[in-house]
C-alpha cells in the first residue's frame, strides 16, 4: 500500500501535469509549480528563477511563501549564487545562514530561512534557472523529493535563451510520463 507522502506526492505529480498539459501561459505554469510544490512538500516557501545571459544574472519568475522584501534583496549574480546547481547538480544547504554559499545569508536570516536546496533548470542540457525549495526549520531533503521537485522544476515549455537574449518561451505542454519521478531509477551521478 502506498504511503501517505507518496500518495501526496503522486497527487501533486498529477495536478502539475494537468497544468503543463493546459493552455496557461508560462508564468502561470511557474507560479503553479512553486505553488504545489511548497503545499505538498511542506516547504515554507520556493522560488524558480531563470538564467539572464544579458546581465549573468538569475531573475525572479515565479515565487511563493516568501516576503517581497525577501524576493527584492538586490541582483543574484550568476557567479555568487549556488554555482553547483548551475552546474546542473541540486544542491542542498543545511544552515543557510552560516553556509559560505550564501550570497544573501543575513536576508535569508531575517526571513527565517533555515535550509535551502537549489534544483537546476534543465533543457537540452542546458542550465536555464534554478528552482529553489526552502524551510524555516533545519532540514535534510531526502532524494525522493530531491526526485519529486526535480521533473517540475523545467516545463518542457522552458527553452534555453539564444546567447545576448533571455529565456524563450512557448506553449506549455507537458511531456506524457507514464510514471512519477520518485519511481524511476536514480543515475549513479546522483546529487
């Protein structure tokens, strides 16, 4: 019998792709999947920002949870940002307040975040965003749902930008799955 959390996660799957499969505009899918994602995961807040190849900055798409203070804390500069997860690795950051990787720990502070996980945006092995999923309380993500946000983190509607332009986009329409992603076997290049 299926868990609980698996039922809840395979509930939000089903609610994400419904959205994807929809004729909504990219924002509105973005804010959807952010949305779902801290709902189901518990999360006190996520954000997904996306790759500016013009000014070598992440701007912000879609967010929830989080203060507008927060959200307009300055510029997040590609190179001071989490570069592992540009790299297409997610990154988890257990103190975020104390973590070197930080560029903004003293806002992170007063908005009461405690851990953070940084999931790469990826379309035709390209690093296009970065979702980020955060917490009040100290927590460590378990792969599962490192495995849940993963697929929802790039609609496939999402396209890597031209060079001196940004992100492209399209109609969203979502890839048919025939299974959710906590099922499917990891890679030995796990996160």
């Amino acid at each position: 019998m299926m868990a609980f959390k698996e039922r809840m996660y395979l509930r939000s799957f089903q609610e994400i792709s419904k959205v994807l499969s929809s004729t909504l505009s990219v924002e509105e899918v973005l804010d959807h999947i952010v949305r779902q994602t801290t709902d189901v995961m518990n999360l006190k807040g996520a954000t997904i920002r996306l790759v500016n190849p013009k000014t070598n900055q992440l701007e912000l798409a879609a967010a929830h949870g989080l203060s507008e203070k927060y959200l307009n804390k300055g510029t997040v500069d590609l190179d001071k940002s989490v570069t592992d997860a540009l790299s297409g690795r997610p990154v988890a950051i257990f103190d975020a307040v104390n973590d070197q990787r930080m560029q903004y720990p003293q806002e992170a502070k007063e908005e009461g975040i405690a851990t953070l996980v940084a999931i790469p945006m990826v379309s035709k092995g390209q690093v296009i965003g970065v979702m980020r999923l955060v917490t009040a309380e100290p927590r460590e993500f378990t792969m599962e749902e490192v495995d849940f946000a993963r697929p929802s983190a790039t609609p496939r509607c999402m396209k890597p930008a031209p060079r001196n332009s940004t992100f492209s986009k399209a109609s969203c329409r979502s890839p048919r799955r025939s299974t959710p992603p906590w099922t499917s076997r990891r890679s030995s290049t796990s996160w």
